[in-house]
C-alpha cells in the first residue's frame, strides 16, 4: 500500500525494496496496483456472522459503504473482526466485551489503514467498537445494522425482547396457554436487525449518534428500509473526507459530547447498560464520568421519546418522526451546540434544519410537554452500595420505589435458578430478592441476571413486580423495581456478599438511598467469615477476572485505561 500512513506503519521486512516488492504482489489479488494504493485507504470492519443474529444482514450495507468510499475516492477494504450475538453467547457477551475491544484497537493498528468504518448493532458491539476507536485513534465512523422491524400479534405490537419477557412470565402465571406462546414467538423477531424497542442495542446506537460519531438518524433507521443503505454510501464518502480533515474519535468524543449523548441518553428513557459503556468508553480517552453525572443530568433533562420499555412505541416509529436528530433538536437548549461530529459539521449544524412533524409529537415529545420532567436513570448509595448501583424509575412499579423489606437471599445465579420457582420457598411479594455473586468478577462477565424472575407462586396470586437488587446488569428491553450494578461487587468483598436471608433492606429511590439495617458489628462478623467463592480460571477468563474494573468504573480492563483527566 502506498499512501503516506499506510507506508509509515508497515514494517520493513528489513530491505525496503523487497517489501515493496512482495506488498505489490499481493496487492494484485484484489486487481489493485501500487498507483490505487495514493488514495485513502478505508477499512470497513465488517462483523457478519450468522451466529450473531443481529447481524446477518450486512453485506448489502458493506458493498453501500464501499460504494460511498469509491465515489469519494478512496479505497475501500473489508476485514473481520470478533462478532458478539447476545442471545447465543454464553456465559454472556459483557465477558467478551473487551476482548473485542482489543480485537478492534489492535487490528485498527495493525494494519495499514487512514480511516476505518466500523460495522456493529448488537448489544456490546458497538460499545466495544467505541473502546477500539477511542484508543486506536484514527478517524473512525461507526456505523450500526439498524434495528427490526416491529412484531405483530393478534393486532398487538411485539418487541424483542421486551415482549419475550413479557409473554414468558405470562405464560408462567398461567395466563397464556402453550400454543399462544409458539404463536408469539414467531413474531418476536421478525426481521433482520437489533432489537427494536429502545434496549441497549438501541440505546447505545443513539448514544453513539449524540456523541458524534454515527450519522445522523443512523441509530434509528431500520434494517430493512433502503434509507440505511444510503446512509451508509453516505457513511462511506464521509471517512473519506475525514481523513482528509484529520477528524479522530479524540477529537470528537470530548467532555462535552459525553454530556450531549448522556442528555440524550436520559431523554429517551435508554438502558442502564449505557452507563457501563460510556463510562468504559470515556475511561479510554482519560475522561472520567462520575456516576453522580449521569444522575445529575438525569434530573434536568425531560424524558421525550415515548418509547419501550418505559414508554409506548418502538424503533420503528422513532425513525419515522426524526430518531436522534428529533431528540437532540428538543434538547437543542441544553446540548453543547458547537462540538464537531462525523459528518465534518458541529452537532448545532447537523441539527439546524430538523423539524419534528405534528404528526409525530406523541413520540417524540415536545420539551416543555415532556413524558416525564426528568430522565430515566437514578443514581444509589448507601451501606449496601458504597461506590454506587443504578435503578430505572420509569420502567419500575412507582409503589415499590420506596420499599423496606426483607431479603432472601440467591447466593449466585445458578441458585436463583434452582430455587425461585419452588413451591416450597418462603417469599412474599413484600420480600426484596437479593442476588449476589453476579458482577464482573464473580459471575464471571456481569450477566444480564438482575431481572430476577417473579416466583411462579407468586405469579399466580397476581404478583408481577417486586425490588430485587444485584450486582448484575439487566437487558435495557427488560423492566421493574430492579436495582443493578451494585458495587463494589459481592465476590470481591462487597456488602452486598455480606446480605443474609432475612435481613432487613431499605430502597428510597426519591432519596437515592440504598441501605442493609444489619448492626455494624454483626456485619463486621460476617466480614471476618467473608470467603470469595471466585474459583479458578484460565485463559482469556483469567485475564479478565484479574484485569476487570468495576461497574461504577465502566469494566474496562485496568491496563486499558490511561490516566484520568
Ligand atoms: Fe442483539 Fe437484542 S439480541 S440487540
């Protein structure tokens, strides 16, 4: 290859002539000679796998981005890179988050590349991407696969994967017979794309869109429409012109534009899986994003986009009245108008001429008539959180938001799974369920477990939420009164290991209060009898429980991240 970085980074097989030699040789596998090699040279990091169903669809979307890239004259390459599906991944995809991330930084490095198109969709991919991008630091756009279209059943709209819990604990209350269920089923998921509620996938799209660093409307439209393969010819001519501009993801991803993605993360009710990623995102260019932030800027941005889980309609509509730019209009008051984007514009220019039409008002909502006045993701602390944990109050039962109660205890999520459906468990709807053992170090990989499911007994009295508190994640498609990200983790020694079986606990969301009514010196006790149960790894998963950071730090590896600013 012959462009000026690309000649810079290769190295020399020790007699530059030579490796001139041999490069051009096998340039002309793709039909290329060295004078095609002047233009910029774009790599397209295409994660199709049809494992990952989320991403099954992106050839068309690869030959649209090549098509852009050509147009604007440089040229494009496709490479692989590791695909992460969420719902055939075990244990779980947040164990392999980072190692993607490595993937990405470290083939963006490797090879001789100006600029590099990222493809991703599905929940962690596109995190992950970020991570690679942040630290690789070439200009970069990324860009997602889209979400599916809606499901349909019996004139109902289903979404993945919101419905799938839904539906699941209906028919374990005994309200929908078997043959419903297979019937629901097939409609679930029923085209290409990510999930089509406003789950993590989503979420993080429209993050990744408010930060700079996607095309406008490029989170919401859907897989299927032929306004994403424009978008991403669109995409494939805008890298090009950002190498030009020598635009990196350090460039863009500022304080500032954390803060605007933040903001719009709050006003469209997005998963809490976002705190994790943005502050594992940040953490990679040294900025940090204090947990206090995210509820801060929670509490003065109104909740505008009517969406599920906490709201009433899904990606589908959402593109159709505008997606992000819609949002980020609304919230033109308050965003930082002068940070630069992708697009070579700053995100006021990007956002000048957005309209949200009448028509749509009742899904993205107009800032002074909001949803909600406040956003959707509250910080807690207390003796059972001291570095923090995270509760949705918008997706939970508003009489459970100030609860005490008594715990019963799951000493780790292969014990819930034994245990929480049997007939004989003493629990009432009054009781809080404590799930420990479940983080980044202990589960390994920090599962998406903290929905604990309802006991079935329970769910026939007519019980469909209860607190249950974790030091896990939980889908951004899933909902109730449930607190996550407990930290620091009950495997690493955390109170929340400390919890017994008939404790008393005490959640006061409004006074973002989390506390275990256990005496000091009982506690004290049990800290002294505190055994981690983390058993031995190998491999990748050893690196990974000895390297994780916690949730409140965005579990990142620790040797990943630089110094904070
Ligand atoms: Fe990929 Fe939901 S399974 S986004």
């Amino acid at each position: 290859m012959g462009n000026e970085r690309g000649k810079q980074k290769l190295t020399s097989y020790g007699d530059a002539g030579f490796s001139r030699f041999i490069r051009q040789a096998f340039n002309r596998h793709l039909g290329y000679d060295e004078k095609d090699f002047e233009k910029p040279v774009i790599g397209i990091c295409n994660t199709e796998s049809e494992i990952n169903r989320c991403h099954t669809h992106f050839g068309p979307i690869v030959d649209a981005i090549k098509r852009g890239v050509l147009m604007a004259g440089g040229i494009p390459l496709e490479f692989p890179t590791i695909s992460l599906g969420e719902i055939f991944t075990s244990p779980t995809t947040m164990l392999y988050r980072n190692l993607a991330a490595m993937d990405t930084e470290e083939m963006i490095r490797a090879q001789p590349l100006d600029g590099v198109v990222l493809l991703g969709g599905c929940d962690k991919m596109t995190p992950a991407q970020l991570m690679g991008a942040a630290s690789a630091d070439i200009p970069t756009i990324m860009f997602t696969g889209g979400p599916m279209a809606n499901g349909e059943y019996e004139g109902k709209t289903l979404g993945a994967c919101s419905d799938c819990r839904f539906y699941w604990q209906e028919y374990r209350a005994g309200k929908i017979d078997e043959d419903e269920l297979s019937k629901i089923n097939a409609s679930l998921a029923p085209t290409a794309g990510h999930c089509m509620v406003m789950g993590s996938a989503s979420t993080i799209a429209v993050c990744t869109e408010a930060l700079g660093m996607m095309i406008p409307e490029g989170a919401a439209v859907l897989a299927t429409d032929n306004r994403r393969l424009y978008l991403a010819k669109e995409t494939g001519r805008m890298i090009v012109e950002l190498v030009e501009k020598g635009l990196t993801p350090s460039k863009i991803m500022t304080k500032n534009a954390f803060e605007n993605a933040i903001r719009t993360l709050m006003a469209v009710g997005g998963s809490t899986n976002a705190v994790i990623h943005l502050t594992a995102v940040a953490g990679r260019l040294g900025i940090e994003l204090p947990l206090e932030w995210f509820d801060e800027l929670g509490q003065t941005t109104p909740f505008i986009a009517n969406l599920r889980p906490a709201g009433k309609y899904q990606m589908e509509e959402f593109a159709r009245a505008g997606g992000t730019p819609a949002v980020m209009k609304e919230l033109e008051t308050l965003l930082h108008l002068d940070e630069i984007t992708v697009t070579g514009k700053t995100v006021g220019e990007n956002i000048k001429d957005v309209k949200v039409s009448e028509v749509y008002r009742d899904i993205v909502r107009p800032f002074d008539d909001p949803l909600h006045k406040d956003g959707g993701i509250a910080v807690l602390r207390g003796n059972l959180a001291p570095n923090g944990a995270v509760i949705k109050p918008k997706a939970a039962s508003k009489h459970l938001l100030k609860h005490k109660g008594r715990a019963i205890v799951f000493t780790s999520p292969q014990d819930m799974e034994k245990r929480v459906h049997d007939p004989e468990l003493d629990i009432t709807e009054n009781d809080i369920m404590i799930l420990q053992n479940a983080g980044p170090v202990g589960a390994p990989g920090m599962p998406e477990a903290g929905m604990l499911p309802i006991p079935e007994k329970l769910l026939r009295q007519g019980v469909r939420d209860m607190v249950r508190i974790s030091d896990a994640r939980m889908s951004g498609t899933a909902f109730g009164t449930v607190v996550l990200h407990v930290a620091p983790e009950s495997a690493i020694g955390g109170p929340l290991g400390l919890v017994r079986t008939g404790d008393t606990v005490e959640l006061d969301v409004e006074k973002r209060k989390l506390e275990l009514h256990v005496p000091e010196d009982e506690l004290e006790r049990r800290r002294a009898e505190f055994k981690s149960p983390v058993i031995e790894s190998r491999g990748y998963t050893r690196l990974y429980q000895e390297h994780v950071l916690q949730a409140d730090e965005g579990c990142d590896f620790d040797f990943l991240v630089p110094e904070k600013k």
